[in-house]
C-alpha cells in the first residue's frame, strides 16, 4: 500500500497555474526524489500533500486515507515537514527547538511526557546533535542548524517526512550525512519524500525520482533512468559530465544548453 | 541582556523538570511584595499594622477607608492592568515573531482610547457613571471586529499589522477630532488627562468591570501557548505541526482585545509596559514563547505597580500621570534593549 498517493493533482497560486495534472507516489521504506529547475513546482507538491496550498482538482491519499478527511492533528502525527532554510525567529536552545516535534502528540492542557522526552532523545541522536542540547539554535553552524532542524522533524516520528532542500546550504561532509540519515530513516519504513537539487546526490541516494518541469511530471523512474542526458538537456537544459560510482553515478553539471552558451 | 546574563539565565532555565517553575514563583512572590508595600505608601504613610487594621476597622473610619476604598483596589487595578499588557505584549511578539511586537500594534488600545475620549467630549461621564469605561471597551470590541473580519479571511501578519496601522491612524484622527471640537475646555482637560493613563480614584468598581475581562482574555492567550512555540519555525512548519494558524491569530487578537480594551477602558493608556516586559523576561525562560506569557503577565503587573508607587511618591502638586511615568522609564530602557541587543547580534 503507498503512504502517498497523489492522483491528477492541479495546483493554482494567485490564478496562476503551479501544478497540473500530477500523478505521484510514495511507499514505505522508500526515499522518493523531487528534481527540476526553479520554479518547476517541487516545493508547492510537497506544500499540497500537507495541505497547505488549496487544490484546484486531484486527490490525494496518506496511508490511504483522504487528506481532506484527516484533521489537521491527525495529518501532522502523520506526516512530518522540514520546510526548505526555515527562518528561527527565537534564540530558543536545540532542546526546545527539536521538541516543538512533539506538538502533534500534546493535547492543548498536558505537560509532555516521557514518551515524548525518549522521541526527542532518538532525534539528537539520530541526528547527532544530543551535545548541542543547551546550545542556542541562533549561535550554531550552518552544518549543526540544518541538523538541528532536521531533528525537529524526526522528533515528529512521523510514517512520513517531507524534506525541501535539506542540504543546499551545507558542505559536503554534512550533506551526505543528512542523505545518511534520511536513507537510514527510510530503511526502518518511513517514507521520505525530498527536494533536491544535486544531481549527483538524487543518484546516490534516491530509490525514485519524479523529475518536474512547468507544474508537470517529465519523468519518474529509477535515478539511472530519469536522469538521462537526453531528459537533462531537455529539461535543466544542461549538459553533464558524469562518472558511474558503485552506487550511483556523479553528475556534474558543465554547460548550458543552446545557440549562446560556450 | 549581556550575553553573560544571557547564557546564566538559559543555564538556569533550559531545564523542563520542576525547576522551570521556579521563575514564575518567585515573581508571584515579589508581585505580592510590592503590593503590600504599595498598600504602605501613599500621600498618609500607613505601617503595616495600621493597614491590617484598616481591613478590619469599621467601615466609616479613615483608615479603613483609605485602606479598603482607596489603596486596595488601586493596588489590585494596577496589577490587573500590568498583567493585562504584560502577557498580551508577549503573545502579540509571539504571534508577529518580532520582538518590537506591542498590544498597541493591532489598534485595539487607541480604539478604546477613541471610545473613551468619544464619551468625554459628549460629557455622557454626568449622566452615566460608567460612561468612559463601557464606551471605551465598545471602541476596543469595534477595533477587535474589524480586526477579526480582516485576519478570519485567512490574511498574512503583514496586512494584519497594515490594519493595525489604519486602525491606529483613525482612531488616533477621531481623538485629535475630539480635543480639535472641544466644546469647552474642561473637556478638553478630562481628555488631556484621561489620555495619560492613571490610577487615580479608581474604586473596586473599576476592578469588576476590568478583572472578568482580564481574566478571560488571559486565559485565551495563556491557551495560544503551544502554537506561538511552533511559530518560532515560521508559519509553514507550525501549520504542518498541526496549528491553525488562522485561528491562533484569532486567538491572540480576541485575548489581547479583551484583556488591553478592559485596561484602557479603566486606566486610559499606558504605554511601553507591553513591549518591555517580555525583553526583561525573555532570558529568564530561555526565550521560550509558550513560557514567557505567565512571567511576561507578573512581571507587568510588577511594573505598573511599582510605576504607580513612584507616582505617588513623587513631590510637587500636579499629580504625575502613571501612563507618562511608565513611557518616560520605559522609552530609554527600550533604546537601550536595542542598542544591547544588536551588540549581542554583532
């Protein structure tokens, strides 16, 4: 059974059509890929499977249930979001930041619990950042920040999680470790369904790909399938350099596309 | 708020066990200080032991006047009012996410000002007893509406701060219209003065007419807790936390309406009291935004009465109005939280 199933989804924003007649899926255990260009409408997919944005047509399904149909503390036990460099608007320490992931499962009068002080505990650690506790989220790295943040996420521990960009502002070494995490979270039968904008990163990582362009599906398929020369021309209008690694290939992107490029 | 103070109060403070109840407390305990040292002061210093006495004494004796009809429900308005703007202060930084957040931004409190200046300048104050005040919370209900019929549409925090702004403006051009028309200069004075914010020969029917709208509009911001917490990640990861972001705005506007409206309904305005408050409780809950309403409540109760002693202290014939006390200590204060603050920032 999919955790998420989006069938014919149209999106308008401001009478503008964003999304047209999308058709996605996502299961349990799998890490599902979000690519295309700016402003090809990854992010207002991920925005609509939470209900944030009004739907002009489609419907969607989590755990085979009508979104419209779940309340707004039922989805959000359900899914869990990681919006694309979330703003902090309070230097609040990493501990009360990472357990705002427990909102969904407080009732508006009770104290959280130990259930909940063990979620937030899994979450540090999973994430590696149980030392930064009592740190200041204002006064961390760009690298511990992006971690923190994802924390307060998995401390939803939530069947599904949505992520927007979780690696773009960091390096290397940190980018893969997120990639690590959120694989090994899908590994243990989450869904995660992420935005991404490295090429190489969506290979490696990804067990399908959706590859978006002008609020439409272009491709979707297994990374070595949709991230063909032929779609990244088309679409990226890029061309690529690649090399096949043992566990997916690095894409770099070399030049554009077109009558003007060099 | 040095950085030291700063990283102190959160090591003291970042905890969630009992010990995050100890703030609170211990404010409890000197609001209640200085409202019997409030009790003590005044143009006939009393000692502790007259004013026991005066609890009990007769009715018709001076000292159980001044006591019971004269100090006690100066005392209990000034903390009732105080809180009113000091949790309202906080939730109103919480739902704005900015720290220079204040009850005034929304309008709700130069509405009732309207309102009360509205029953003044009619002179409705001889015919009806509680003319000002009701007016005044029927100028802040009206404010609260508009508001409401605006933020329900599913409106951004910025148009609701644009409406605040228009509400602000007009409420501010139907004042200077009063005092422009005065039909006589007495009126003119009561609006001068009202305008000020005072404690002044209010009565215990002030404080019935205030506390049930206090208490009822701190009870619905003390409720908004959570979700001003989730906001503290934007208005996006707070909704997909399960917060109705459009009924929470609700919420805090109706809470402070209520609570602010009812204050300056019997006080007037007193400024500054919203906006500083929550900046001096701020580190003490480790910047916490569901924490910092309850302090940010007692602190401002705090302060009004302490602002109201220093009032009554003060030399000179021409009683100084608490609403001027409050923003001559407050406006410096204030600058210099800000100049504090962006050195931190630096």
């Amino acid at each position: 059974m999919s955790a998420i199933r989006v069938t014919a989804l149209s999106v308008d924003l401001g009478h503008r059509p964003v999304l047209s007649g999308i058709d996605f899926e996502a299961r349990p255990g799998e890490v599902v890929g979000l690519i295309g260009p700016n402003g090809a409408g990854k992010s207002t997919l991920l925005r609509a499977i939470l209900g944030l944005v009004d739907r002009r047509a489609g419907k969607i399904t989590i755990g085979g249930t009508a979104l419209e149909s779940l309340k707004p503390s039922e989805l959000a036990k359900r899914i869990a979001y990681l919006p694309q460099s979330p703003a902090i608007h309070w230097p609040v320490t990493v501990e009360r930041l990472v357990a705002l992931g427990r909102l969904p499962h407080l009732d508006a009068w009770h104290r959280p619990g130990a259930d909940d002080a063990a979620a937030i505990g899994r979450a540090l650690e999973a994430t590696d950042t149980a030392g930064l506790a009592r740190r200041n989220v204002l006064t961390l790295s760009g690298g511990e920040r992006a971690r923190v943040l994802l924390a307060r996420a998995l401390a939803v521990e939530a069947p599904n999680l949505l992520v927007d960009e979780p690696v773009s502002a960091l390096d290397p070494y940190h980018q893969f470790q997120v990639m690590d995490y959120l694989k090994a979270y899908a590994r243990k039968g989450q869904t995660i369904v992420v935005v991404l904008h490295d090429l190489s990163l969506a290979s490696r990582y990804t067990d399908r790909l959706y590859l978006i362009d002008q609020g439409r599906i272009a491709a979707s398929g297994p990374p070595g399938t949709v991230l063909s020369d032929d779609n990244l021309e088309a679409i990226y209008k890029v061309q690529v350099l690649r090399t096949e690694g043992p566990s997916g290939s690095a894409i770099l992107p070399w030049r554009r596309v077109g009558p003007e490029s060099s | 708020m040095t950085a030291t103070a700063d990283s102190d109060a959160e090591r003291a403070e970042s905890g969630s066990g009992p010990r995050a109840g100890i703030f609170p407390a211990l404010l409890a305990l000197a609001l209640v200080a200085i409202m019997a040292l409030a009790m003590l002061i005044g143009p006939v210093p009393l000692t502790p032991g007259e004013v026991l006495d005066g609890f009990f004494a007769p009715v018709d004796e001076s000292g159980a006047i001044i006591v019971r009809e004269l100090r006690l429900p100066r005392v209990i308005l000034g903390a009732i009012v105080g809180a009113a703007l000091g949790i309202s202060g906080a939730a109103m930084q919480g739902l704005f996410q900015n720290p220079l957040a204040e009850p005034g931004i929304v309008g709700v409190s130069a509405s009732a000002s309207a309102g009360a200046v509205f029953a003044l300048y009619f002179g409705l104050t001889s015919s009806i007893a509680l003319a000002v005040p009701v007016s005044a919370m029927a100028g802040a209900m009206l404010g609260m509406l508009i508001l409401f019929a605006v933020a329900m549409r599913d409106a951004s925090v910025l148009t609701l701060i644009l409406v605040g702004v228009a509400l602000n403006a007009f409420a501010g051009a139907l004042t200077a219209l009063a005092l422009n028309l005065s039909p006589n200069p007495f009126a003119l004075n009561d609006i001068v003065l009202w305008l000020m914010g005072s404690l002044t020969n209010r009565s215990f029917l002030d404080v019935w007419l205030a506390a049930p709208f206090v208490m009822i509009g701190g009870a619905i911001l003390f409720a908004s807790r959570r979700g001003l917490a989730a906001l503290t990640l934007g208005e996006e990861a707070a909704r997909s936390l399960g917060v109705n972001v459009r009924s929470l705005r609700a919420q805090v506007i109706a809470g402070s309406a209520l609570a602010v409206g009812a204050s300056v309904a019997v006080t007037g305005a007193i400024g500054f009291v919203g906006l500083v408050v929550p900046h001096v409780v701020r580190p003490f809950v480790a910047h916490d935004p569901a924490r910092i309403l309850l302090p940010s409540a007692l602190g401002g109760a705090i302060l009004v009465v302490l602002a109201d002693i220093a009032v009554r202290l003060a030399p000179g014939g021409q009683e100084l109005k608490l609403g001027v006390v409050t923003a001559l200590l407050g406006a410096p204060f204030f600058l210099y939280l800000v100049i504090a603050t962006r050195r931190a920032m630096r």
